[in-house]
C-alpha cells in the first residue's frame, strides 16, 4: 500500500500505460526494438536464437501486463483463491503456447517472415521447462492451463530447480544421465527479489508461558536459507486472466559470502554457507514412483511449503479479516504426499504466530486442504524417519505428535473394540526406525482425499486407506478423474487435425468445452472428410518419420503401422512385456518363408522415456530395446516389415511430435498399479487408437468411446492378487511363446545373455511380480487383432474418428471444474475490476 501512487499523479501513469503490441506492426517493432537494445544485437547479427529470445519478450511483455491486471482484479474482487503446491510442473516449451493462448500466432508468423525467420524454426529454440518427472507434473501444468482458462483466481506454487530432469543420451545402447541446465535464458520467469521468505531449519524448541497462562513454544536457533520468488506467468486461453506460477530459489540468508572470512584467506569457507543454501533449490529428484527418504528431499519439501505458505498467510492477513474465515478465502492442494507438511506448518503458524487454540487452528487447516492422492505402489508411500524430522524440524515433529495423539484419541472413541486399528491408522509407523507416513497425515489433515480415476479411487478406498474410509466416512473420499489440456495437446501438437475439426464443429469453441467434439461424430461418414483425416494421420506420421531418420539414421516407414510406447519407464508400466512382444513378432517372421512374409503387416515399434538413474531394471530395459532394434533393423529378411525404434530423451515438446502420429500407443500396465495415465487421453485425442490393460483411464477410456475402439487384454485388477499368490506358492509355467523369447536372448541372439539375464529371471524364477508371463499370450493375440483392423483402413479411420468425437469429458477443463465444485468450493472471477478488461465471455 505505502508504494501505491497518489491520485493526483496517476493521471501520468495511465496516459503512459504499456499496451504491448497489437498488430503486425508493433510486434516487428517490439522484435527489432529487443533484438537490439534488451539484446544488443543487430540486423547483422541475429541468428535463430537471437530471434527466439526478442519473440518470447515481446509476448512476455504482454503476458506481464495482463498478469498484472489479473491480480489486481483479484485483489479487487477478494474472493476466495485456490493453491495449487506441486514439487513439479513439467510445463514444457512457453512460446507457442503464450502465442496460441493470446491469440497472436498468425501475427507473430507474418511478422517473423517479414523479418527473414520461419516460425516453426523459432519456436524450436526454446529449452524445455522440465522441472518434473512424468505424469504428476505434467498434470499440474495441464491444470494450470485449465485454471486460468476457465478464469480462477488460482496460484502455482513449486520450486525453481537449477537442475530440471536431466537430458537422456543413449550410448552404446545403455543411457547416460546428462545435467540439464535450462537457466541459461529464460524469457519468461520474472525473479522477484523483493519478496523473500527466511525459511528455518534444525535448532530446537523450547517452551513459555505467556500472560494469561498459555503454554507457548518458540522454535529457535538453527540454520537459516532465503527463499527468493520467481513468478512465471500462466497465459489462459483465449481471455484475458493470467495467472501465476511462483517459484522459489534457495539463497544464503546473509544473501552474500562472508567476505571477512574470505579477506583472511579462508576462500572455501567464505563460499560454503552460499553454496549449501543454494543447494536445495539446486535438483530435481529424478525418482518417479519411489520414495528414497533423503535429507536434502525433506528439506527442499520444507523450504517450499514453508515459503507458500508465509506468501499465502500475508496475503490473507492484508485484508484483516478474522481467522476463522481463511478456509473462505483459500484452498490449498496437494499434489501427492510431498507438500503434507504445509498442514503442519499451517498448524504451528496458527498456534504458535498467531496464538489460537489447537482445536480452532486444526479446523482451519482441515477445512483448508486437499489432497490428492497418485499412487497404490508401496514403495511410492512416502515415509520419513522420525529421527531426521526431529532433527531438521524439532517444532514440526511435536506438532505431527499431538496430530497424532488426538486423532487416535478419536478413533480409540469411536472403535474401542477394535485393538489392531490404532497401530494401523496411526501417523507413527512404530517400526525400527520409527517412520511418519505422509499419506495418513495427508488424510488427517485434509477434508478431501481424492485418487485420479474411477478404478484408482476404488482402489485406495479399499486396500491402503480402507481404515480411514471407516473413520471418516466415505465421503470423504471421492475421485476427480485425470484429464489433459486440449490447447497444447490439440490445437498446437495437432494443428491441422484442429483446423479440421474446427471447420466441422463451428469454429474453436471445442478448445473452451471440449464436448463439442461430438459434433466430429456427424462427418464419420464424410468421404471428403475422412480423406482428409487419413492425410494428415499420415502427414503427422511423415514428420516422425523424418524426426527418426534426423535423430537416428534408421529409415521407417510412414505406411507402416505406427506403435507407440512413450512414458518413464517402470516396471508396472512394462515396457518389457511390450519389447518380448516385439521379439515374438521378429522371431515369428523369421520363422516364416518369404512368401509368407509378403501377407505381413509392416510395422514400427516406437519406444520413448526415461529411467531413474538408479534403477537398474529399468535401464536394463532400455539396453534390451535398443539392442533388439540392432539386430531386427538391419535384419535384410525382415526389411521394412518390423523396426525397433528407441528415441532418446523423450519430454514434452517431443511428445508434441510423437503423439499425433501414433496408430496405437500402449498403455499396458500391470491392471491395479497406473493410478491413471494420461498419455492415453492424448493419444486417443489426437486420432491413435490404445491397446490397454483395464486400468487407470483406460477404463474411463473405454466406456466413453465405445468398446469397439480399443484393444483391451489382460487380467484384471481383482485378480491379480491370486495369481501373485499361486506364482509364489503354486508351480508358476512360463507361456511357452514367452519361453521361446527367453530363449532366443539367452542364446545371444541379442548380444550378451548376461545383460539382460535379470529381466528374464524376474519373469521366470522371481515370481513375475507384474504378471508379463500370464498376460503375455492375450497380448500377442490382441497385436494380431491390431494388426487385422489396421488392414481394414477404412474401418480404421471410422474408430478413429468416432474416439476423437467423444473425448470431450478428458479435457482438464472438465477435471478442474469438479475440483473447483467438490473440492475448493471456488468460483470462476468474471467481470470488470479495476483493471478495466472484461475477463471470461
Ligand atoms: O501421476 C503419476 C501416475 O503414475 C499416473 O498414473 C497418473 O496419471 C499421474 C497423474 O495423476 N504419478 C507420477 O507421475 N508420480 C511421480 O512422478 C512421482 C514423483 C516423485 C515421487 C513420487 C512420484
């Protein structure tokens, strides 16, 4: 407020307000103007990266403007706003998106040719933002997109990691983890350096009591890191809200070296308390899936919550109301256990800051949360040491203590019969070493738990968290099925599949209500229509091809059928199921007379994605890949017929080419274990069809489209729990066509047996944890049904088209409006502030 300029002089400000460019025009001049002064370049020494750079700040300058507006009508209107805490957001590349989503792509492409650039070369410049792993942080940016679309006052709140998901090269067959520096430039983040949180660590507690009597604890000493604000803006589509995403970046508190230190000649020192700050914002974890309970983890988490919050709590406590109204004014998501301790945190500021009762602090907070759980996996539950929490957050341990006790007080109340629920439920794992499991204290703390499809949320609601279920009621738990934004992985991974449908359906109405692709539905028929369709499958499909042929040197086939599995790679997705496959398939040509080889399918095996770089069964998968593509691609029996193509370091703006020219993607984990997925969505949103074990959305999938459009196969997830039984207790046979694939790797026929030997014995010695064996005869069997209606084109191209039409419910529009209803109880900001723009229709 003390900042703000008097009435009499903004008369100045508003004559001289900043509009960004409008036309062709101005975006030239806004390019040239910073390509030579913000740059200090000139028309004599601007490369392809020199134009990327001055494109995305003119686009930024206008993002900057109406993200200013945006939180000033925010402010204005002070209604309720919803938090979103993620310690990933994989937002992939910004330019094309913010050119789309303001709708000055055909500006900025007239321009740039005018200017001696080709648009698409421009776009190309930019490194991705990859702060996350896979599906979990893809899924907060394609909600970002979705909330600021569909105009809620809502913030992104993460970590500005130096280090995102490290680059992926493929080096004799084996991958090499190199750092991914993506800072280097970076157009569109705004640092922030006035707006600061000191964030503390370790020290101890000790206890008062203050003038009426009140027992208080002070949290004191200890080591103390700067957290510095990083606001990247989020572009919604076609309106003017823009809304923010903040990041933060670890600083030494003292925000300098210690130059007495380093005048004495003591230069390491000088720099250690720097460095050791700027450690925790320094790496992404690479892990999905899997809970590794390092320090450093903990205290990235910590450093994180703790920063939101404070900025959340000052912005609350601006406007003076009372606290039992901050449950009206904010909602705070979790994504996954990993921000659980913003409910701690939240608690100690209630009580120990601000002085309220314990009872009256937890009912905010409860009523404050949601949590949304990822994962069924039990290596996945996040568990941290009662001894390292103790030692890092003395105040929070107590706190999670006294969570405990009372909330067991409650269930010892309302079960007292039952004398193994306490130890079941309790937050306190009573192990060696004691653990704190997040998940429950996520539950504890939360008014919502929600899992991310049909099945997923069934799931949790009757294996891991069965007991809270009968504690709290069953309406405390509901699901909030995944979906995917259609404006980048439509309208701009796909766009003349867009154009098409938009010229179909009345314009791009479907990019805002997604349900009007039903409309496709009409033209199925279309001969014109569908030639076009099939064009630019095929187009799509070419573009890969040469994308290959670039990357790889391998030459494919855009005729042949194009199959596609690109995701991290895990055992429960299994990657290897689909490569025995592929070897079944090679083994089988092989076997046949070139005659008979004339009636077969051709076919591309795509792989794509990353393994922890600790994961030593994942990465023997990646080698198996590559080395079968070794042998079946140069294989002169084979030819055209079948190749195997592994293409390194898959992320996001690469999927933007691979996924719309898929034929059939493979989304074929073990049934029980994908809590959803949302490649497949899409996949099947860009014209491919699945094949698909019945799990996650695959099941949502399925009854949306019609049986008939996917290729199902597999056991089901209620019986996958007898068959891992009888692997273990009964006799477990290998299927004989699998034995032959096993046979053919030991035999060397793709280099080294030994390579490859643990995935072998995993299967057939080890219990075949993931079921490949007994799902491995369905699978083969479903491939020859692909490979039957893929010959049938023009059947083919009707279940295409029919699947597009009724994607409509897998837009995250439609995921976060449930939210936003069931969940934030939030309402979209509409209408004029002070700002003076209409925002939404
Ligand atoms: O979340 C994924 C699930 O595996 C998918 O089924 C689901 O579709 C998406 C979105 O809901 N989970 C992850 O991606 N999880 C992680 O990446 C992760 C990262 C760190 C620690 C634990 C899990």
């Amino acid at each position: 407020v003390e900042a703000s300029i008097p009435e009499p002089q903004r008369e100045a400000w508003l004559k001289h307000q900043a509009g960004g460019f409008k036309d062709k025009d101005g975006f030239e001049k806004e390019v040239v103007r910073h390509v030579e002064t913000t740059l200090a370049r000139s028309m004599f020494n601007c490369d392809e990266s020199a134009a990327y750079s001055a494109t995305s700040l003119a686009f930024r300058d206008r993002l900057i403007l109406e993200w200013n507006r945006t939180q000033q009508r925010q402010t204005y209107a002070d209604s309720k706003r919803v938090y979103y805490l993620s310690l990933e957001f994989l937002m992939g590349r910004a330019l094309d998106n913010a050119m789309l989503n303001i709708g000055s792509k055909d500006i900025a492409k007239a321009g740039l040719t005018e200017l001696g650039f080709r648009i698409e070369d421009v776009i190309q410049q930019e490194h991705d933002a990859a702060l996350g792993n896979g599906g979990l942080g893809r899924l907060a940016a394609c909600f970002l997109d979705s909330l600021a679309s569909l105009n809620y006052p809502a913030w992104g709140y993460g970590l500005r990691y130096r280090y995102g998901i490290f680059k992926q090269e493929i080096i004799d067959g084996y991958q090499m983890e190199v750092p991914d520096y993506w800072l280097d430039f970076n157009p569109w983040e705004f640092p922030r350096h006035d707006v600061t949180v000191d964030i503390q660590f370790y020290g101890h507690v000790h206890k008062s009591t203050d003038a009426s009597g009140r027992a208080v604890s002070h949290w004191e000493c200890g080591e103390t890191v700067k957290a510095v604000a990083y606001d990247v803006p989020i572009p919604g589509y076609a309106t003017p809200t823009t809304n923010n995403l903040r990041l933060w970046s670890s600083k030494a508190a003292s925000g300098e070296f210690d130059f007495q230190k380093f005048n004495s000649g003591e230069y390491e020192s000088a720099v250690a308390e720097q460095q050791r700050a700027e450690t925790i914002s320094a790496v992404l974890y690479p892990n999905d899936n899997l809970d590794r309970g390092k320090e450093l983890r903990l205290k990235q988490q910590y450093f994180w919550v703790a920063a939101s919050l404070y900025d959340i709590v000052r912005r609350f406590k601006k406007a003076k109301r009372p606290w039992r109204e901050f449950p009206d004014q904010v909602a705070i998501q979790l994504n996954d256990t990993h921000p659980t301790l913003a409910i701690v945190e939240l608690q100690r500021i209630l009580v120990d800051l601000e002085g309220l009762d314990w009872d009256d602090a937890w009912n905010i907070v409860v009523q404050t949360f949601g949590y949304t759980n990822h994962t069924v996996l039990p290596e996945a539950l996040e568990k941290w040491p009662v001894g390292l929490v103790q030692h890092l957050l003395p105040r929070h341990l107590q706190i999670i203590y006294d969570i405990n006790l009372f909330f067991l007080q409650t269930v010892e109340r309302a079960f007292p019969k039952d004398r193994d629920l306490l130890p079941r439920v309790s937050i306190i794992e009573e192990s060696q070493p004691k653990m704190v499991r997040m998940a429950f204290l996520a539950i504890v703390g939360s008014h919502k738990v929600n899992g991310v499809a049909e099945l997923h949320s069934d799931l949790i609601k009757t294996t891991i968290f069965k007991d809270f279920v009968s504690i709290f009621g069953p309406d405390k738990f509901t699901n909030v099925t995944n979906g995917i934004t259609p404006r980048r992985w439509l309208h701009q991974a796909n766009p003349r599949l867009s154009a098409l449908i938009a010229a179909k359906t009345g314009g791009l109405g479907f990019l805002k209500d997604l349900t009007l692709l039903n409309k496709v539905e009409l033209y199925v028929n279309d001969k014109a229509f569908r030639k076009e369709w099939a064009d630019i499958k095929y187009a799509n499909k070419v573009r890969l091809a040469d994308y290959i042929k670039s990357t790889k040197g391998i030459t494919v086939n855009p005729a042949a059928l194009f199959d596609v599995q690109v995701k991290r790679i895990h055992e429960y997705k299994r990657q290897q199921l689909n490569i025995f496959g592929v070897i079944h398939r090679y083994l089988t040509l092989k076997a046949q007379t070139p005659e008979e080889r004339k009636k077969a399918l051709p076919r591309v095996s795509i792989f794509g994605g990353k393994a922890a770089p600790g994961y030593w069964m994942a990465k023997q998968i990646i080698h198996l890949i590559n080395q079968v593509g070794n042998v079946v691609n140069q294989d002169e029996d084979i030819g055209d017929l079948l190749k195997v193509v592994f293409l390194e370091d898959y992320n996001v703006s690469k999927a933007e080419i691979i996924v719309p020219a898929s034929d059939i993607s493979e989304h074929i984990s073990t049934a029980g274990t994908e809590a959803s997925g949302t490649s497949n969505m899409k996949f099947v949103l860009s014209g491919g069809l699945i094949i698909g074990t019945c799990d996650g959305a695959n099941i949502e999938i399925t009854r949306e489209i019609g049986e008939h459009n996917i290729f199902l196969f597999g056991t089901l997830a209620e019986d996958v729990e007898d068959l891992r039984h009888a692997h273990t207790y009964g006799t477990h046979t290998i299927d004989p066509d699998l034995a032959k694939v096993f046979e053919a790797i030991e035999q060397g026929t793709f280099g080294e047996p030994e390579n490859f030997a643990s995935l072998v014995t995993a299967v057939r010695d080890h219990g075949d944890y993931y079921l490949v064996s007994d799902d491995f005869h369905s699978y083969v069997e479903t491939h020859a049904l692909v490979d039957e209606a893929y010959r049938d084109q023009e059947e083919w191209v009707s279940k295409c088209i029919t699947s597009v039409a009724r994607m409509g419910f897998f837009s995250s529009d439609r995921c976060i409006n449930e939210y936003a209803e069931g969940i934030w109880n939030i309402e979209p900001l509409r209408g004029e502030g002070p700002g003076g723009l209409e925002a939404g229709e």
